[in-house]
C-alpha cells in the first residue's frame, strides 16, 4: 500500500525560502509566477493494511511527527 | 492558475533523511511502515496564463532552478 503525505506551512505562516524561489524565477524571466510555497512531499510503502487502516495510521504519523502542526498542515493520499 | 511541482530524488539515489524518518515511525510502533522518500512539493501562481504555457513554463523552470536533474526527477500539476 503506498501513500503520499503533503506537509505545507499553514497560510498565516511566512515562508521567506518560498519567497526567494519565487524571485529568482522572477528574475530568470518568469515574471507571471508569484506565491511561490515549498512543502515537503514525503512517500512511504505501508505494506499489507486496509486502506481504512492506511488512513488511520498516516494521520497518526503525521500529528506525531511528519507534521508540526502548530505551524504546519498536511494532507495524504492513499495510493493502493 | 495554480500550479504544484513535486521535485524528488531519482530512485538511484539514497535518502538518509528518508530512511530517519522510516525509522522513527518503526520504532514509535509503525513497524509496517518502508522506503520512506522525503521530496519537494511547491505550490505557485502562474496568473493568466494558458494551460499550455503554464506546463510549458513549469518544465523549464524545473529544469533551469527547481530541481538538481542529476540526481531530482520532477513532475507537476496545473491545477487552473
């Protein structure tokens, strides 16, 4: 069973490395990109569960330690 | 439009911080839990732009400043 956890900073949260990618890109001509915020993508293998179990078990991981949540936020998929 | 870029490293490639973490879910009781990837995920704006534009500026962008092509495989999302 696959998954993939998407770790973001909340929206009230600054995200200045986000901010210097998007200048660069600025820079480098791409004067139509802004808003630019990096998140982590984090994929694991699950192994023989249910994909109720699955579920279960990302969001325990993520509230325990994937995620900070006093200033992150996250979602996952279940791949099957 | 938004736009999401998943920047992760190529299969070849090892990942300590993947593994870390694989390891403190197993020893916090996730013992199911295997081949933990840690990537990049950022999230833009692209304004008005059309759907082909976009996929097109996003290429380039990955190729030129968001990801390591040597050791990063990229893929990413127009979301409209």
């Amino acid at each position: 069973m696959k998954a993939k956890v998407y770790v973001t900073l909340k929206k009230s949260i600054a995200d200045p490395q986000g901010n210097a990618i998007g200048k660069a890109l600025n820079k480098i001509g791409y004067d139509n990109v802004e808003d630019v915020r990096i998140g982590k993508l984090i994929e694991t293998e699950l192994g023989e569960v249910t994909k109720e179990t699955a579920e279960k078990q990302l969001k325990e991981m993520c509230e325990k330690l994937l995620a900070n949540t006093v200033i992150e936020q996250y979602s996952f998929e279940v791949l099957g």
